[in-house]
C-alpha cells in the first residue's frame, strides 16, 4: 500500500471538520432555523467532541491494533461519504462514513478480527465511561449535556458497526469469533437499552 502520512493527516483534518459541522447541523435538527450564538457554541462543542471520540478514536483504534499486528495501515478519506454525511445532516440525520483504515499485510481471519473489534470496543468503552460519568458524579450544565450525546452516539455507533453485515466490523468479528462478536453484540444492545434511560433518570 502506497500512501503518504502527510495525506493521511490531511484526510483526517478534513474529515474530523466536516464531521464536526454535520453533527452540528444534527444536533440542531437540520436547518430548521439559525440558533443563537451561545446554542450555537454548545452544539459546535457537542459535534467536535462527538467526532473526535466516536469517529475518530474509532478508526484509530483499528489504525492501532493493524499496525500493531504488522500491518501498514492508514485512514483514507472517502469524499463521497464526506458529502453524504454533510447532505443527510441538513435533514436532521447522519450518514457518518467520510472514511476508514485501509491496512495491507494481514489477510488472517484472526487479525482482521482483531483489527475489526478495535473500533466498536473502543466506541464502547468511551460510551460506558461517559455514560457513567455523568450518572455518578453529578456533572451537570453544559458538560452534562456534552457527556450525554458522547455517551449515546458512542454506543449507537458500535450498535450498528457491529451489524454482522459487510462491510461493516461486525461482519469481521463474527467470521473471527463468533462467540465474541454474540458476546459484544449482546452487550452493546444492553448499553444501549441502559442508555436510553438516561435522559429520565437525570430529569431532563
């Protein structure tokens, strides 16, 4: 695989950018009206860190977990999910795929199982702690709301990564292990059952 890490930083900049302003624009509900400023900022900072812990830790969890294996392995960005992402956000939705890690090296089912569990257990580790955090530590304000939609996304995110469909890691997973991916499928429609309770057990 020829691929130069300068375009890999720039693949991930531009990604991690428009991830930010359609998740805003979700998070407003699409362009049903301007907010005002200070909204405006909250929902800015709920996209950035949505972005940053559900997309972008997740591809470089499995960036990580390739390398680590022996793979050469970098994000590529994909400007037809870019577009796509920023077009469904407008109507209040996202169709998140500006890109992935392509790795070459490992043709395993053991490694690319491995590679493929990296990104979804990362999305719900981040959620669990995020979930409890603000549950338990009495975190409120504008940093309870941020942790809330963390938490949410994360775990929805590793819901639907682990579909057992291609292309998506769940389709790896259970052609890895099958145990596993029972057991972490499991577990993540549990979180996200749990999860859904949020919002009533903190009043909001």
């Amino acid at each position: 695989m020829m691929y130069n890490r300068n375009n890999e930083g720039n693949d991930i900049i531009i990604a991690v950018i428009v991830l930010t302003i359609a998740f805003t624009l979700m998070i407003n509900g699409g362009l049903r009206g301007v907010p005002d400023i200070k909204t405006l900022e909250i929902e800015v900072l709920i996209g950035f860190s949505v972005t940053v812990t559900a997309f972008l830790m997740h591809e470089m969890a499995h960036r990580e977990v390739a390398r680590r294996l022996g793979a050469v392995a970098f994000f590529k960005l994909w400007p037809v999910g870019i577009l796509l992402a920023l077009i469904t956000s407008v109507f209040g939705f996202i169709f998140a795929a500006p890109g992935a890690v392509q790795f070459a090296g490992l043709y395993d089912r053991d490694s690319e199982g491995k590679i493929a569990l990296a990104g979804p257990g990362t999305n719900i580790i981040i959620g669990i702690i995020a979930f409890l955090a603000v549950t338990f530590s009495g975190i409120t304000g504008v940093a309870s709301t941020i942790l809330i939609w963390v938490a949410w996304l994360n775990l929805w995110f590793a819901l639907f990564n682990l579909i057992p469909f291609p292309p998506l890691d769940g389709s790896k997973v259970f052609y890895w292990n099958s145990k596993i991916f029972a057991g972490i499928f499991l577990l993540a429609i549990i979180l996200n059952i749990v999860d859904g309770f949020l919002p009533a057990i903190l009043g909001i």
